[in-house]
C-alpha cells in the first residue's frame, strides 16, 4: 500500500528563511550540479548541452478552481542519451489577490519521433511558494513534453509541456497546466 504524508511549511519559516530565494537557490544549485554531470555524459553528435525554455504557464486548480497565467523559464540537459534528461525550471503564476512562485525538477525519458519531433514524459518534485496567506507546498508534477525543432540541427524550436500536479501538503491540492514557447539549444 502507498501512503503520502501530509508536508506543511509553517508560515514563520517561509517569513523567517525566504522560500522565493529557496526555491532560486534550489533551481540555481540543480542547475550547477546538471551543468558538471551532463559535460562527459552528453553525446558527441547532435545533442546540446542544454536546451532554454522560455514561454507562458498557464495552471487550473481542481480545488477552488481559480487559473492562474505567468512566465515560465527552464533548463533541460540531456544526461544519458535517448534514456534520461533533467529539466529544472521556475515560473510565477499570478491570479487576482495572489502569486505563486513554483520551482520544480523533472527527470524525463525521451523518444525521437523523427529527425525534427521529439516526446518527453517525466515526474518530480514541485516545490512552491504563494503569497497572500497561502504558505508553501511541496508536490509530485507528471509532465508529457513535444518538441518540434524546425531544422534538423535544432538551434531553436517550440515546445507544448502539459502537465498534473497533486500537493503533498495540506488540502492536497492537484491542478492541471500547460507551458509553451521558444527553445533555445546551447551547443
């Protein structure tokens, strides 16, 4: 039998200890590490180091079910070819009265369609942050990735990411969204 424990973070640690800058730090540490383990593992053909994602998040909460829409920001470095690639990201997600910083890092599993598709599906943790009384969450995310490069050399391209969440905190919160926008590979 599975069993999920209940994470709450009291208020006066996110006031005394700064979730935002936690989950900055947090992204900008899995980064680093990323950037030291992908250097001998990636492959020596086409595959970038890492792959920019800049685009617009948009997430529906099942529970009171508000939409909230912002900016969304990641890094995805292939680590072992076509079996494991990590995506570590951050968006803040705005609706009236309220923003929510996320933060999360996903370990995905490629599959190249063709020479120009790629599909992607992963889970990790999730951690975030919401101002206006909402405290912070730690929560499991499910994400199923398109990419579509439009040359074979993939420089650039475009990217769909939907995506479920289920917040291991209190309420047990899940919610849908979806990101999308640019791609940018670096070599």
């Amino acid at each position: 039998m599975l069993r999920f424990v209940a994470v709450d973070i009291p208020r006066s640690f996110a006031d005394s200890f700064g979730v935002i800058k936690a989950i900055r730090s947090c992204a900008a540490l899995a980064a680093l590490a990323l950037l030291c383990l992908a250097g001998p593992a990636r492959a020596q053909e086409k595959e970038p180091f890492a792959v920019v994602e800049l685009g617009a998040a948009t997430e529906h909460s099942f529970d009171d079910g508000a939409s909230s829409f912002g900016p969304s920001a990641s890094v995805e470095f292939p680590i072992i070819k076509d079996w494991l690639e990590i995506e570590t990201g951050i968006s803040p997600l705005f609706r009236p009265g309220q923003t929510e910083w996320q933060g999360d890092l996903l370990f995905k599993k490629p599959f190249t369609l063709n020479e120009q598709v790629e599909f992607m599906i992963g889970a990790g943790p999730e951690l975030s942050y919401v101002t206006a009384g909402g405290g912070s969450k730690v929560a499991g995310e499910i994400a199923a990735e398109w990419m579509v490069w439009p040359s074979t050399e993939h420089k650039f391209g475009w990217f769909v990411e939907p995506t479920y969440s289920y917040s291991f905190s209190k309420g047990h919160e899940q919610s849908i969204g979806i990101a999308t926008g640019l791609m940018v590979a670096i070599p």
